[in-house]
C-alpha cells in the first residue's frame, strides 16, 4: 500500500508540474506574440507612449488568453502527438481570446490611442507559435530530427508495401514508439503518381517489382503489407514476392475487419506457441534443479541446437561453475556462446567445435574441463532424412551416444542425461530405432561404473527448428496450403522451455539406469494444430487458408507412444514426470551387437544397418514391412 500510495503522490506531483509548466510557456508565447505584433506594427521600433500601453494592457491580455486557453481545453493533450484537430483547436481559441481581448479595447479602455492593427497581428503571431511549438516537438519525436539517446543503427528496417493511408499510419507509429526498434526505409507502390514522392518523410522507392533489389541495397530485415483492401489472390503474390525476397513478412488487417472481429490483432505478430500447447505449461522444481546445477562443471552436446540451446540457457541461470558447449556446427555455436556470454558475463563459457562420433576429441573435452554433468542433446532427428541416410543416423545416434557415455565413465563423471524421444517407443523408423538402441546401451552402461546414466524421453517440441508449427507458419506466410499428412495423425507436445527443464529435473531425481517421461496431457491432432495456427494468424481454416493431405511419410506412425507395453508405469516425487519400469539388457550381447552396427555403419551398408537395428530393438518393425502389410501405427 506504501508503494502505491507513493506512487500516487510521484505521479500526481509530475501532473502539477507538468501544468504549472504549460501555463507558464502559454504566458511567454502571449507575451511574445504581443510585444512581436508591436515590434511589427512600428517597424522595430516602438514609440514611447506605445511601449507603456503595451505594459499596461499586457496583464490583462494575459489573463484573457490565458482563461480561455484553459477553458476551451489547450492545457491538455502531448504536444508530441499534435494533430490537425489540434490546430484547429488553437486556431478556435485565439480567435475567441483575441475577440474578447478586443471586446475589452473597445468597451473598457477604449480605442482610442491603441493601433487596432495590433489586434490582428497579435492573434496570428499568437497562433503560428503555439501550433508550431506543438509540432516542432511532434518533429522531434518522430525523429524527423535527431533524438538524443535513440541509436537509428540498431533499429530493425522496414519496408512498407503501400503507401497510402494504412502504409503512411504504420509509418506514423513506427517512428512515435521506440519500443518497437524498428526504423522505416521506404514503401513501395504500384501508384505511378506516387514514385519518388515522400510520404511522413518517407519516400517510396519503387514498385512491387523492385522488392527484391530494394531489400537487397536497403539491408531490409521486415517488410510490412499495408494494403487493406487487397484479395487474397493479390496478398499471395505479394507474400510470394516477400519469400524470394527472403524477408519476413506481416499483414495488416483493415480497421472496419478488426472492428467486425473477421480478422484478429494478432495477425501483426508471430504465434504464441504457448497457445497451441491445449494446457497449461508444466513448471519444475526449480530449487532441487539450483541445488543440483550450483557450482558444477557442465557440458552439454548438440549446444547450439533447439534443444541443447535452450538447456545451456536454462543450466546458465544455476549458476555453474563452467558450462562447455559441444556442438559440430560452427555459426549456430558462435551465436550460442555469444548470447550467452553476452546474459552471463561472470559464467566461464565455452564453446567448443567438435564430433561427438570422434573419440580423441571427446576424450580430449572430457580431460580439459573437467565435467560434473553432460547434457546429451547431439542427435539426428528428422524422420524422413534418416530414412534415406540409415548409415548415418546410427552412427550418430547410437554410435556417438557411446563414445560420449563411454567417455563419461571412463572420466568417472556424476551424471550423464540422454536426450530421446518417443518415436524410440515400438520404432518404425530409423531415427526411432537408433534412440531406442542409445537407451538400451546407456541401461547396460549403468551397470559397469559409478556414473549415474539416466534417459529424458518426450515427444515433439513446438517451435523447434523443423517441427510442424514453423512450417505451417511459413505456409501461411508464404500464401501456400497448409500440409499434413494424414488427417487422423496425433502427436504429444511440449514447449522448448518445458523439455529443457524435464532435462534438468530427470537429472536431479533420476535413478542410474532409468528412462523419465514428462506427462504431457493428452495427443493433440495434427490437423486440429493446423488450423489453431491459421486461426491465430487471423485467417479462417479451410477458406483463407487450404489444408491438403500427403499421406505418411517414410518412417511415419499415425500415432506415437511414451512407454512399451511391457515397461510399465511408476510415479516419481513429480506429480507431472513418470519413470518406465524397465528390464537392463544382457550387456555382453549387446556390446557385440553396437560393434556389428558399428562395421555396418562403416561399410554405409543400409540395409546390414537395418537388420543390426531389428537384433538390438525387436519391436523395431521397418517402415517398408509396415507399408507392405497396410499398417499405419
């Protein structure tokens, strides 16, 4: 209530001020607009006898033009958001001052003596300088001059497409809201009678033609559509030309659309994909995480990766003692460590290039820093591809899971967290089998040493680089038809922030050997996710925006599970994390097994590749034997 209260009294004091502020500047504008009409009438130079009626009357135009100021309402309003409504307002108000300012001349003092010129000159200087102070501060906050501590070099530039009413009101906005960090370069219009004209200051550089090399010289990074009254035939091109552009686009709705509700606000910004997630976002424990994370050596592969990114984010707000980022991608680590070092200035980061596959490196990593804690988030993960590279995605999945876990405790680390996915569950794909084959290699590791190995297993992530809601939102961008594969597929889905902290959750409470899985509420439709998408983009499904259907893809389940039927259930101390109830593989089969994958994988024999999968996972059931047979799940 104190803060409040306080609150009050500063605000209130900053309204008094401001008041007492615009009386006084409204006193000197009346007093210069009546010495200035004096100065004019006599060249310059004011007689005496018409100096001492100017300090005579100049009180009492004073408290005319002053009461009526305020009564008719020009002591309030922001100067900086003056409009032509504001001018007429003023014009109205020194008319009404000036009449009775002459009302007083004529029937009080008298006319005699007094220049009547003076009258009319008075009145004009007195409305050409408050209307021109008004927007010569309008000038200074839409930046038609230099602003001091704005910086126009880190400001986003936007291109407007159409440079009418709607364009010039973007424009407008634009240049009033430095919160935005946008700064406005030009607009393109097909008008002929527009071209090199200058609109808010702002000139129109050329037609829709010229886009591509206007983005190119201009360096846009956003173009904005603000064409109201254009079909969606006429957005498509437009939006098309915006993609070869490589540019990002927004629409602007019409206003009459946005009063009518047929179109939402929310199309001028990207999808929350906190909305499309069905339920609330699951929150952990995160003072278990602290104390487990506090003062610990971290490292953690596949850093610069959706996953992995958004783990040394949430691992950086601990407080570690180092955090070491593996990753074989050399700018997407640049950019990484960068913003991390950038948010956490007093945390040892480093970024370090390397291939999880290489033992030397590995072991190298391991030597010189030393970690506590290895966050495995290195994979391969996009079904189709995997599906036509099989060689490769057991050498990385599987085999790099080994030389990273083998390496863990051989260096006698505390724990090490294996990043998996639900498609290892009953695997119909490469990629599926391939996790599942890394699980059943860290579950017989468990056994051999004092590392603590434990399994995150989740579904798909909104938002993450490849998943369907990036792609659907570059449909819709791009004027495409949205595409799903089959009308009945289902997924699981969590946000990026949710399976990060799962991650670091697991690792804290997670037993040697187990596999955890985040309840993550019920399947959602992929076709139901689509068209939330194009609804909170402020289209309509299936009118504004088609959904076509393409059928399963190589390595596809219509519908994905989190547990086998044979692991079972159990509850842990988190209402929202459950652990598979397990049985640990014959380690010394299964070593021989990971070799002869191994060889195969060196001899980029798909198909030996395949068949060691099937030994090392028999619930593994390859996509072309499901095809044959009809079967879909």
């Amino acid at each position: 209530m104190e803060k409040i209260r306080l609150k009050s009294v500063v605000e209130n004091s900053l309204k008094e001020k401001r008041a007492w502020f615009i009386l006084a500047f409204q006193a000197l504008i009346v007093a210069c607009s009546f010495w200035g009409s004096f100065l004019l009438r006599f060249d310059f130079d004011v007689p005496n006898p018409f100096g001492a009626i100017f300090w005579t009357l100049l009180p009492i135009i004073l408290i005319i033009k002053l009461v009526t100021f305020r009564l008719m309402g020009l002591a309030r309003g922001w100067w900086r958001y003056v409009s032509l409504s504001d001018v007429i307002d003023i014009f109205k108000a020194n008319v009404t001052a000036s009449l009775v300012f002459l009302l007083y001349v004529v029937f009080v003092r008298g006319v005699a003596g007094f220049p009547r010129s003076v009258l009319l000159v008075d009145g004009g200087l007195c409305f050409l300088l408050m209307g021109g102070v008004r927007f010569l501060t309008r000038a200074f906050r839409e930046n038609y001059l230099t602003i001091p501590g704005r910086n126009a070099n880190i400001a986003k530039k936007v291109l407007i497409i159409g440079a009418g009413d709607a364009g010039q009101a973007i424009a407008r906005e634009v240049r009033q809201n430095a919160a935005l960090e946008k700064r406005v370069v030009g607009y393109v219009d097909d008008d002929s009678a527009k071209r090199k004209q200058r609109f808010q200051g702002i000139p129109v550089l050329g037609s829709l033609d010229d886009v591509d090399k206007i983005c190119l010289r201009e360096e846009i990074k956003e173009i904005i559509i603000a064409i109201p009254s254009a079909t969606r035939k006429e957005l498509s091109g437009i939006l098309k030309r915006c993609a070869q552009a490589g540019v990002e686009a927004k629409i602007l709705p019409s206003m009459g659309d946005l009063i009518d509700g047929k179109v939402s606000v929310k199309l001028l910004r990207d999808v929350d994909v906190n909305e499309l997630l069905g339920r609330e976002p699951v929150r952990l424990d995160a003072e278990e995480i602290a104390n487990y994370l506090t003062g610990k050596a971290v490292l953690v592969t596949g850093a610069a990766g959706s996953i992995g990114s958004e783990l040394c984010r949430q691992v950086a707000r601990f407080s570690p003692a180092s955090l070491v980022l593996l990753d074989n991608s050399e700018s997407p680590l640049f950019q990484i460590e960068r913003e991390l070092n950038y948010q956490f200035p007093n945390l040892s980061i480093k970024g370090v290039l390397g291939d999880i596959r290489n033992r030397a490196r590995v072991s190298g990593v391991f030597e010189k820093f030393n970690p506590d804690i290895v966050f495995h988030a290195a994979a391969y993960k996009h079904v189709p591809i995997m599906e036509e590279n099989p060689a490769e995605a057991a050498d990385n999945n599987t085999r790099g899971t080994i030389v990273v876990a083998d390496a863990a405790r051989d260096f006698r680390i505390e724990s090490f967290v294996l990043i998996s996915t639900d498609k290892a569950v009953k695997p119909s794909s490469v990629m599926g089998a391939s996790k599942r084959a890394a699980e059943l290699y860290l579950q017989g590791l468990s056994t051999t040493g004092n590392t603590r190995f434990v399994t995150v297993r989740f579904g798909n992530v909104l938002d993450s680089a490849g998943s369907v809601v990036p792609i659907f939102m570059d449909q819709i961008k791009k004027g495409e038809p949205i595409k799903v594969t089959h009308p009945e597929i289902t997924r699981y889905f969590m946000t990026i922030p949710e399976a990060a902290q799962l991650v670091l959750q697991a690792a804290n409470m997670g037993t040697n050997g187990g596999i955890y899985v985040l309840d993550m509420g019920e399947p959602v439709r992929i076709l139901n996710l689509a068209e939330q998408v194009i609804r909170l983009s402020g289209l309509k499904p299936h009118e504004d925006v088609e959904i076509i259907y393409t059928g399963l893809r190589p390595g596809e389940k219509l519908v994905e599970e989190l547990f086998r039927p044979d692991e079972g259930v159990c509850n842990t101390s988190h209402e929202k994390i459950m652990v598979a109830n397990t049985t640990t593989p014959d380690w010394e089969t299964l070593q021989q097994q990971m070799e002869a994958l191994y060889q195969a994988t060196r001899k980029i024999d798909a198909d030996r590749v395949k068949a060691v999968l099937e030994e090392i996972v028999p619930e593994y059931q390859p996509f072309s034997l499901l095809a044959k047979e009809g079967f879909r799940n």
